[in-house]
C-alpha cells in the first residue's frame, strides 16, 4: 500500500473571520474541545479580542495543537471560528474530508504529534512536522466507502447520546418538580405546594420545605472515598491479569464517564472501597483549572476500574443514589464549590467542605416513587452507554485495519455494518437501524395527530406514505402495495402497531363508527424516540401534517392515492395529465368511486399546497396475492 503525506491532501486554512461574528454555539478553543477524540462542548464565554480569528467551515477538521496527547479533535458539521491553539486543516477536494478525519483521529497521529511537540509542561505540536505524517493513499471511491463504513458508527454513538441528552433532561425535570419546586404528588395526585401542601420554615437553610422532610449534613447521606495514590515507577506500560485501570480526571467530561486511556496499576495498590460500582458518582478533587474542580458524573458502565487520587467517589445511602446524583448536577453544587475551592496552582476541593453541604432529606416514601419514575430512564441511558462503549470498540478495532489495507471495505459491508470480531464473536449492531428510524417517524406523526379526532389507523397510513414520499425521501425499507384505502405497507404497520399498543404509548378509543387513537399511560416513553429525526425535517413534517389536522380521514386517503398514481406515472416516464390521473386513480379499486367527484378538487388542493411529486422512490403496485 503506497503512503502520502498530509501536506499533499490538506493545508492549514487561511480563511477569517471577525471576531464579532462569533458565538458560543459555533467558537471552538482547546477548552472546549473535549478530551479522548469526544467532540466538542458549547463554550462558556467568548475571547474579548476585536482580531480576526480562524474560520472553520463544515467539513474542515479541527485539533487541538496544546498537549497532543489528550487527543482533542473535531470534524466541523457547520462553520464558526476557532483560538490560535487550535489546527484548523481544510481537506483538498480530491480527497474526501470523512476519511482523512479517520486517519487523524488514529491513536498513531497523536503519538507523532507528540514526538515532535516541543515543551515539557505545556507541549505544542510542529505545524511543520505535523504535515509530514504519512497515510495510506486510496482512491476516492475506496475512501469513500471507508469513511462511510466508520461514519455508520459513530453517527449511532451521535445518535444515543443525543437520547440520553433527552433522557437525562427528562429525569432533571421531574428532580426539579418534585425537589426544588416541592410540587410532588400528593395523596390525591395533585402537586404538593401548588395545591396548600403544608411547609415548615428551616432554620438552616433559610427557606421553607415539606413537613416531614429533614435537613442533613451531606456526609450523612452519602460516603466519600478518595482515589489511589501512584508514582511514576508504579504505572504500568500494559495489561496483565495482575493490573487494573484507573480513571483520572480527564475520563469525566461534562457529567459523562468514558474509560478511554486508563493508567494501569497492580491491583495490589487498590483497596476494595476503591473500586467503581454501577451508579457510584465519580468526582474530580483537584485539578490544575477551577473549571474543572466539581465536575462529576454517574458510573454505569459494568467494568472493573479504580481512580486516581485527584478524584474521589460518592457512594449514596438509603437508596438516594438517583436523588444524589441530581443533587451534585445541579447549579447550587457547581457554583458553591467554584467559589470555595482552595489552592493556587493547583486547585483543590475539600472533602470536609462536601460532607458539610446541608441538604433536603425527602421522606423516604417520596425518595421510593422518585425511583420508580426515574429508574427506567437511567437504565436506558446505562443501556445506550454500553452500546456506545461497544460501538467504539469496534470502530477503533475496524480503523487501523481498513487504514492499512489489512481489510477491506467488502470484509466488513454487506448492506449493514457487521462484522467478527478477533474473539470470534459476531458483532452486528445495526441490526433493525432502518425499522428503529421508521418508528421513531411513526411515532412523531402520531404525537403530532393526537387530539385530531378523525386521526386513526386509516389516517395514519396515508400520512405516513405522503410523509416518507414527499418529504424525507429516504430509503426505510418502504413496502407499499396498493390497497383499497390507497397505499398500504401492512408488514410495518402490523409490527409497529402491535409494538406500541403492547407497550401502552397508545390506545385506541371507539368514536362512533371510527377507532380514534390517543395516549397510553406509557406515551411519555415516545419521547426518546425524537431525536431520530433531525430538527429541520422535524418541523417540515410538523408544518405537513398540520394541513390535513382539520380534514377526516376521506382527505388523506384521496391525496394518498392521487400522489400515489401521480408519482406512479414519473416514475415510469409516462404522459401526466388530470384525466389520466383520475383514470389510474378509479381503477386502484372499485370503492374509489365514491370519490369521482373530488378528484378535481383535490387536484387543485395539492397544487395549492405544493404536494406535488417528484417521482421519489418505487412504483406502488398491487400486491402478489391481488395480482395472481
């Protein structure tokens, strides 16, 4: 496999931008791009500087050129600008940029980063050096097909944490309700201080709270553990059975735990209070930056680790753990421990400080049924996690073998991602990745009709057809035949129906002579399903399905048919006119006669509304049984 060098498929970029065209959502610095190849954070405030700065455009690839080896690096999704520190390289357009990406994101350019870094306590990667690393020089097409073959993986990783974004505001939410707004359930269900709950004025705390509830020392409610303690002799440079991994600070980002670039010391040296348990709350103690100090997150990854001595673990009593947890995310915590935390070159959080918080004690009924609620949500987000964990395994596993040639693209792809891993177990974690993104459409379209009360089974078909044809045009595995209702794909709509119905996130109520469908007692579940569909397709399809919200169930099934037979028409390249549209619509089955005399009107509907196809797709027949 013959090599080039960076500086023959990327440069620096020149372009500029001022300074007062910046914000937070798109100014990248070192600061905020995370540590361990995790992406990026929004920023907390902008530079003061009336200078330009360095754009960024989607497609560039950014790294942090300060302490290589904490692996920062970004593919830019949008444009925004980026600090002096960050590399800000623009891919040639002969190469695809997704493939270089990869190539940077090896543990193996850090490493030559670092070898020709120049300083000891602050090291800075060589602009010039840097352009000199060799990479495998495919053809575009095979670089293509690598690139989308790693992408696959990492766009799920996106994707389950942008649910468990969802699912931990969710849980936040009803923490907040329930703990700092007191307004939990009831006797009758009614929220407590919102309905004449009786409150009682603590002393301690200045404020008022729930009778029955107590004010603790935090140290009462929790035990907190200080890491383990190691010098250099102690580090190991590899894994043996004799080892364990130890989780420093920079292995919490955000209120996240990754196990990414653990040391490694003898298990001699740890103590059992020392090892992480699911659900432990990991804390950094000390650091050389304030904005670290504080940060904490939930362990729930099932692997054997310790940490360091600069960090610590909370471990909750009386089953607060989900309580706790919320407690130390929240704004209180982070800001008193930002105004009290000592030292000067280094920063240091005592321990003495966090067992004196004062804290609510809740009655331990309301502690129980806050567990019940909650407990679900952080199971999938533990379960997400695992996924994830598993996720990048195999795509750094899959990277240095698709780099240098040692597999190919057609080892791994066969229409999903799967693979063997060297264990000989098969990995296929795509599985049903095209039905997971139709349900999650379904169950919007479905979200967004509740309270329309001509929305049922009927309905819903024809909507979702016009939606996947007209506005998403993406291939799902789409199997629509024709029906007498107009097009049908019944294989998903059994599935999916009797899924939904099972699992209580709807129900159908009779409504005279029509079965109208609401919410299950479970439809708070559906929200962790919105993050499938991106914003701006999202609203479209919000704006689409309003239109019809004041139509019964006979509109949708006309304009179903008549795109339908229109689209049909496109497709195979034949005449269009509204006479031939109206002839393949009456003879898509005997009962569309009823409608003869509101095909013209429709006609001129659809047109109003730009529902107009565009030949997307396949052409919907009649199904096999129907023809034979």
């Amino acid at each position: 496999m013959s090599k080039i060098k960076l500086r023959s498929v990327l440069s620096y970029s020149k372009d500029k931008m001022s300074y007062k065209e910046l914000n937070i959502e798109t100014y990248i610095s070192t600061d905020n791009l995370l540590q361990n190849k995790q992406g990026v954070d929004i920023i907390h405030q902008l530079p003061s500087s009336e200078t330009n700065t360095s754009k960024y455009v989607k497609g560039n690839i950014l790294v942090s050129n300060i302490r290589p080896y904490l692996k920062k690096i970004y593919y830019a999704r949008q444009e925004g600008g980026v600090s002096a520190d960050v590399l800000n390289f623009k891919v040639n357009a002969l190469y695809d940029s997704r493939f270089i990406y990869y190539n940077l994101f090896q543990d193996s350019f850090f490493d030559y980063m670092m070898a020709g870094s120049k300083g000891t306590k602050m090291p800075r990667g060589d602009k010039n050096q840097i352009l000199d690393f060799e990479i495998s020089n495919f053809d575009l097409n095979t670089q293509q097909k690598i690139a989308s073959v790693l992408s696959a993986l990492d766009d799920k990783i996106d994707l389950n944490n942008k649910i468990n974004v969802e699912l931990e505001q969710m849980a936040k939410t009803l923490y907040d309700y329930w703990f700092v707004q007191f307004d939990f359930p009831n006797e009758e269900g009614k929220p407590y201080k919102s309905s004449g709950g009786k409150m009682l004025y603590n002393e301690v705390l200045k404020r008022e709270i729930p009778e029955g509830w107590e004010v603790k020392r935090f140290g009462d409610l929790v035990d907190l553990v200080r890491g383990v303690s190691y010098g250099k002799d102690d580090i190991q440079k590899s894994s043996t059975t004799e080892s364990i991994p130890i989780l420093r600070a920079t292995n919490i980002t955000g209120n996240k735990i990754d196990i990414d670039n653990p040391i490694l010391v003898s298990k001699k040296m740890v103590s059992y209070d020392q090892i992480l348990n699911v659900f432990d709350i990991l804390i950094t103690m000390s650091s050389g930056s304030i904005d670290h100090i504080g940060k904490n997150g939930l362990f729930l990854l099932d692997k054997v680790v310790s940490f360091g001595a600069f960090c610590a673990k909370i471990v909750a009593k009386n089953n607060l753990k989900y309580y706790i947890y919320e407690y130390m995310q929240s704004e209180f915590v982070s800001n008193t421990i930002r105004n009290e935390c000592l030292g000067t070159n280094i920063n240091n959080l005592n321990s003495s400080m966090i067992n004196n918080f004062r804290i609510i004690k809740p009655d331990l009924n309301h502690v129980e049924q806050f567990n019940s609620k909650v407990n679900p949500i952080y199971c999938k987000i533990q379960n997400n996690l695992k996924q994830n964990q598993e996720l990048a395994e195999l795509r750094d596993w899959l990277l240095p073998m698709l780099m240098n040639g040692q597999v190919s693209v057609g080892d791994v792809v066969d229409q999903k991602v799967s693979t063997v891993k060297s264990d000989g177990r098969i990995r296929d974690l795509f599985g049903d990745e095209e039905y997971l993104r139709r349900k999650a459409l379904a169950v919007y379209i479905v979200n967004q009709s509740l309270g329309d009360k001509s929305f049922g089974k009927t309905k819903f078909m024809k909507l979702l057809h016009l939606v996947e044809y007209h506005i998403v045009q993406g291939s799902l595995e789409q199997a629509y035949y024709k029906h007498a209702a107009g097009p049908y794909d019944g294989a998903f709509a059994t599935k999916f129906w009797n899924e939904v119905i099972e699992d209580k996130w709807y129900r159908i109520e009779e409504l005279g002579s029509l079965n109208h469908i609401i919410s299950g007692v479970n439809h708070y579940d559906t929200k962790d399903y919105t993050s499938f569909i991106e914003d701006n397709l999202r609203e479209q399809i919000r704006a689409f399905i309003h239109i019809f919200k004041d139509c019964n169930y006979e509109q949708p099934e006309i304009v179903s048919t008549l795109y339908a037979v229109w689209n049909n028409r496109i497709i195979q390249k034949e005449m269009i006119t509204d006479a031939l549209l109206k002839q393949d619509f009456l003879a898509w089955d005997e009962q569309k006669e009823k409608y003869e005399d509101k095909l013209d009107k429709a006609l001129v509907w659809m047109r109003s509304n730009k529902i107009v196809p565009t030949g997307w797709g396949k052409v919907i027949k009649a199904s096999k049984s129907r023809r034979g």
